[in-house]
C-alpha cells in the first residue's frame, strides 16, 4: 500500500512526463527509472546538441525548445545503462540469452554466418551491427541497442526475447519474477520514449514543417502565429488554391512560416525584401500591449473585486492607477462570465442529472444549451479567451486608449469637465485644463466609452 501512495503522489508530481516503477523491479533498475523520471523533460529525443546554452540549464522543462534541450542519450548513457549493466551481470547464464545485446545473441548469431544464409531483416542487423560495433560497450547495453536499431526496434526485440523467456524458461522462481518485472519496467521507458511526438509535419510528400516549433498566439495580437494558422487550416480543410500555389512555389527552397507572428504582423512582407509597417509599428507599442493584456487577464480571471461607482468622495480617494483598474472593470461588466453564472450552471445540472450521466446524445446536446444559455458561453469572455483578450488590447493600443483616458472616462461618471481637470491636476501634479480633457473624451473611440 505504501508504494502504491509513492507511485501516486510520484505520477501526481510529474504528469505526463510520469513513467511507473514496477514493484519486482529490481532495485538498481527501479533506482535508475526513478531518477530518469524525474530528469527527462529536460533531455529530447530529437536534440544532438553537444554543449546546450548555459542559461538555459536551469530553465524548467516546459519553457525550452527542443532544440534547447539535451540529448536523451546522455541520459540513458548516465542513469540506466551501469544500473542495467548491474543487473544483467547479476543474472544466471540462462537469462542473459533473453536480453538482446550486441555481444551475445545479436552480434554471434548473426556474424558466424556468411551473408549468403541470411534473410534480408538479418543481413539489415547485420550491417548495423558492422557499422556500429566500434561504439559498442559492454557496460552500455541499452544504448548499443538503441544506436543500432532505434527506439522501437529495440523495444521489439526485448519484448520478443521476453515472450520467448516466458514460454520456455519461467519457473516461477523470484530470479524469473524480478527479471520479467525489470524487463517489462524497461519495455514501458523505451514505448514512452518512442512516443515521443515527431518533430516534423509533412504538407505534402516534398515538403516537411516542423511541428515543435511554438503554435500559439501572435506577440503582438490575437491572432494565431502563422505556423499555428497554418496548421489550423490544414486539419480542417480550409486551405485554398492561394495557400497550396504559394506551397509549390516555394518547394525549391523553403515554406517560411513565423512562429512569433500573424500574417498581418510579420517583420517583412511576403517579398522578402520591404519591411512590414504595421509590425514596426505594433513593435513599438508591444510594451503597452503586454501591460493592456495583463490587466484585462486579471479582471477577467477575477483577481480583484470591484464596486460600482458611487459619489465625489468615493473618486476623490482613488489614486491614478485605482481609476486604471476601476476603468478596465467597467468597460468589461456585461461582457465576462461572473460567478452568478456558473453558479446557475452547476445548480441547473445539480438538479437536472442528480444521478451519475454517460454525457453523449441527447444529455450531451442538453448540457451544452445550458452551458451556453446560462453561462454565455462563446459570447461572453472568460478566463481561457487569451485571443479575445490579446485581440482589445491591441485594439486598445492601436486606438490611442491612453491611461489619461482612462481616468477621464471613470471620473466623467460623476463630475463634469472642470471638475475632471481639477482631480488630475490633483494626481498628476501639472495643470490640467477643461479643453484638454475636452479632446480626449471626443477623441476616444466610441468602443471603448464606458
């Protein structure tokens, strides 16, 4: 029971970078998995960089880029291959034969014969084993494996090894019980390491796109990075003549897509040659973008509550930033799912389907009216609505909504334009005349009059 509550708390901790550990494993083989767990998110199967960035050593694993990440070979080479090398020494004679390594039932078997007598998936083992033989270990039998045949390869010939252990030579003895738990242990690393997403998406037989590259939103709007769109466009069907003529055309050389910016805000045109305005000049306001989105996140997450507006006095004892704050919550009141929503949602399946549900069919279709009706789903924004969000604040940039405006917008609910320029005087420390606030409030664009 007690390893059981390690392994759970252990698959809690690392998600999906969790590989379990056998209870008949033996123990230098489970010491090893253990410490390879915790240690290779931050190693890539796709990586062959020899020296990685120093800064980037202590970076967690989630935020690298693959190719930022280690080898994974360093890994085996380090933590499984003495601790496997350990444990098949350990082992009777008879067991070795069933744990394929280049030195004993690969190597011989196949070398001793001429080239002649050998099938075609023999005469491929065999080359590989010529080729690689020179960087074969005897205490690396993993990776002597894994250079010569690959993740999947290597994983197929343990786990036909150990049919063949379990047909013929079981005993039931706790030798054959701790080797079968071992080798199943390292047959579940090598499936999880084969996989390991592929690195490249192909558009068509010619031309390949890497799919590691990041798929997420512009740095400068709402809008999907062109790898992102473009991959969005062709699982759906939605690529048109343009799109697949522009494909072919650059077939010879290479599909450029930027992973940092949309159509609309790539660094140069389509060219090649000119540079694009509206990235420079989104650039330049990237900034002020980044601190628009933060405080919209925040509202809508529902970081901070609050009340509605009431009289002179409230506003007098609001500093600048608070009419900011006090701005942004007013602008988005009516168009963000509020606590009373959700609570109306889970009190309307709570009564509803009091009993446990298979949610498909009809019950399906019901449940997703009530979500839309009683939460506005898909018109109101909520805390997952990043594009929506990114999508104001720029908006909010590009249409000059300065903090000034901000402030004169909130104070305009309860005092008139002399009044206004007299509290910011008050805040800002600088003469702030009636006429001033004028032309901000009828240059402010009417969608963001609150």
């Amino acid at each position: 029971m007690e390893y059981a509550e390690i392994e759970k708390e252990a698959s809690d901790r690392l998600d999906r970078h969790f590989i379990s550990v056998w209870e008949d494993c033996d123990a230098l083989v489970a010491e090893g998995i253990r410490e390879f767990r915790d240690r290779w998110a931050n190693y890539s199967v796709h990586s062959h960089r020899k020296d990685p960035r120093n800064h980037l050593k202590d970076a967690h694993a989630d935020i690298k880029k693959e190719t930022d990440k280690r080898p994974i070979g360093e890994l085996i080479l380090e933590v499984l291959d003495p601790k496997v090398s350990a444990f098949l020494n350990s082992l009777p004679e008879t067991h070795l034969y069933f744990f394929p390594t280049p030195y004993l039932n690969i190597d011989y078997s196949l070398l001793q014969a001429s080239k002649a007598e050998l099938s075609i998936p023999e005469k491929t083992a065999r080359e590989r084993t010529i080729k690689f033989g020179k960087k074969f270990r005897e205490d690396t039998p993993l990776t002597n494996l894994i250079v010569m045949m690959g993740f999947k390869d290597t994983h197929d010939a343990i786990k036909q090894q150990l049919r063949h252990f379990l047909k013929t030579e079981h005993q039931c003895r706790p030798v054959d019980f701790r080797f079968q738990a071992t080798v199943d242990n390292l047959l579940e690393l090598l499936w999880a390491l084969h996989l390991t997403p592929t690195r490249f998406r192909h558009h068509s037989p010619d031309i390949k796109i890497n799919a590691r590259r990041k798929q997420t939103y512009c740095e400068l709007c709402g809008q999907r990075n062109e790898l992102a769109e473009y991959f969005y466009r062709l699982d759906n069907n939605l690529l048109d003549l343009n799109d697949l003529q522009e494909a072919n055309d650059q077939q010879k050389t290479k599909l450029q897509l930027s992973h940092r910016y949309c159509a609309h805000h790539r660094p140069r045109n389509k060219d090649g040659r000119t540079w694009n305005p509206a990235y420079k000049s989104a650039l330049q306001s990237k900034e002020q973008f980044e601190k628009e989105l933060r405080r919209l996140q925040l509202h809508v997450a529902g970081a901070v509550e609050y009340r509605p507006v009431l009289d002179d006095e409230e506003l007098r004892s609001l500093s600048a930033e608070e009419l900011i704050d006090r701005y942004v919550y007013l602008f988005l009141e009516g168009k963000t799912v509020t606590q009373e929503h959700v609570q109306a949602y889970f009190e309307y399946v709570k009564h509803n389907f009091k009993c446990p549900i298979a949610v498909e069919g009809e019950t399906k279709r019901l449940i997703d009216e009530a979500a839309v009706r009683l939460t506005g789903a898909g018109t109101l924004l909520g805390a997952d609505d990043e594009g929506k969000l990114r999508d104001i604040a720029r908006q909010m940039v590009d249409s000059r909504l300065t903090d000034r405006k901000k402030q004169i917008l909130v104070l305009k609910q309860g005092l008139n334009q002399t009044q206004i320029s007299e509290r910011l005087t008050e805040l800002e420390g600088k003469k702030i005349s009636p006429q001033a606030v004028y032309k901000s409030l009828h240059s402010t664009d009417s969608n963001f009059r609150i």
